[in-house]
C-alpha cells in the first residue's frame, strides 16, 4: 500500500498514467473514425455500384472527422469512381463523382437531400464499338472494322465492311443523343430514320433514367473517345423503395 501511495505521488509516475490514458482513448477514436469511414465508403460504393452495374470506389472528405459528420448526418464532400468496365449496358464508360452538402434527414419521401453532385463520364471508341455489337442488335453486324472519334468536328464514324455512319452525340433533353450526320449503307437494308430510332432508344435508356434528378449538360468529342458532364443539384435522396432499390442501405 506504501509503494503504491509513493507511486501516485511520484510526478512522472502521474504523467506516464496520463500518458497512457491519453494514448489509449485517442487509439479508441481513431479506431472508430477509420472503421465509420470504411463503412460509410462502402453503402456509397455499393449504391452507385448497384446504378451503373460496375465496381465503384468512395472516399468522404478529410475533414470534419466522419464520426463529427455522422453525429450531425452532414456530409461535406464525397468521391467517387466507378472501374470504367461499363455503365449499365454500355461498355467501356466510366463515371467519376463529387458529391457535396449531403444532409439526411428522413421524410416519408425522402432520406435527406445532396447539394450538389458531378459527374464527368468517359467512354471509349472500343467501348462504343463494343456496346453496339453487343447492345444494338440491329445495328451489331454492321459496325464489323472500327469506331472512330473526330474531335475536330465532334463526331463519331461507325465503320463496317462496306458501310459508313457518322454520328454527333449531343445534350437532349435530360440525356444524350447521338444524330446521324451521314449515313452511307451500301449493304446495309434498313432506313436511316430507322437507325436513328434505334440509337436513339438506346441512348434514352442509357442516360435519361438516372436517380436524383441527374441530367446532362454537355459532350464533347476527343481523340479515343466521347467526355460528357451530368449535374443535379438539391436533390432528393430516394427512401429505396421498390422504385429505388440502390438506395435501400443508404
């Protein structure tokens, strides 16, 4: 008992315990702050994972610390990224996002609201060819040779063996749309206004059903691919019913 009192007496005895103390409550919080980042990462890769069926990565911002942003249920900023393998049934294209000023708050409609959020999506002149042949049966046998990008007058050339379409994809509506500039078929059967149909259902499909109110705001033409920009602001999270199901975990 002696050498105990002596112990609690001794100064650096006192600061060590201190120390130690110190260590062990800061080594608790840090332990939480890393394990609330890993799964706050994973719902949001698995939500945007789950939209454009490809494998995504999410990261949330360094500050304020993740266990400050989940007490109040306000989030700066979020990253994300998906693997570029596809985006629903387009091949090749892949999706970066910023996403800031996410509140959750929960309604009988809604799970919260994000500021912002955009999105530059990237696909590649393999990708489109690989997407027509696998994804447009009509217009599949036909582009056999090459896709081929001309930024200079933002278009995209579809070659086959013999035939020759030239297509300039465009801001339509919410979505995008790619317009037949010249249509060259030599053995090719079907009408142009009716390949124009078929792109344009498929583009429909593509980008004009995306969540949060997400739409487009511009493309562009580069050397191996097309660059387009989609935005929403103050949007409503959806609760993940039957209608949003990515949503269900969020």
């Amino acid at each position: 008992m002696k050498r105990k009192r002596r112990f609690l007496r001794d100064p650096l005895s006192v600061l060590l315990i201190c120390i130690i103390v110190v260590a062990l409550v800061l080594a608790g919080l840090i332990g939480a702050e890393l394990y609330a980042r890993h799964v706050a990462d994973s719902k949001v890769a698995q939500a945007v994972a789950c939209e454009v069926k490809d494998q995504a990565t999410a990261s949330f911002g360094v500050t304020p610390l993740m266990l400050w942003q989940q007490a109040t249920k306000h989030f700066t900023n979020i990253s994300v990224s998906t693997a570029g393998n596809q985006i629903r049934d387009a091949k090749g294209m892949k999706v970066v996002l910023g996403i800031n000023n996410v509140q959750l708050k929960s309604t009988p409609t809604s799970k919260g609201t994000i500021g912002s959020l955009d999105a530059t999506i990237t696909w590649t002149a393999e990708g489109i060819k690989q997407t027509v042949q696998n994804s447009i049966p009509v217009l599949g046998p036909f582009v056999t040779n090459s896709v081929t990008t001309h930024p200079s007058d933002g278009t995209v050339e579809l070659k086959g063996m013999l035939d020759d379409i030239t297509a300039k994809p465009v801001v339509s509506g919410n979505g995008l749309q790619l317009q037949i500039v010249t249509f060259n078929a030599l053995g090719f059967t079907m009408p142009k206004e009716s390949v124009q149909s078929t792109l344009d259902d498929f583009t429909s499909n593509l980008t004009k059903n995306y969540p949060l109110g997400i739409h487009a705001d511009s493309v562009q033409v580069t050397s191996d691919g097309v660059v387009s920009h989609f935005s929403t602001q103050n949007a409503s999270i959806p609760t993940g019913d039957n209608n949003d199901p990515c949503f269900a975990h969020i």
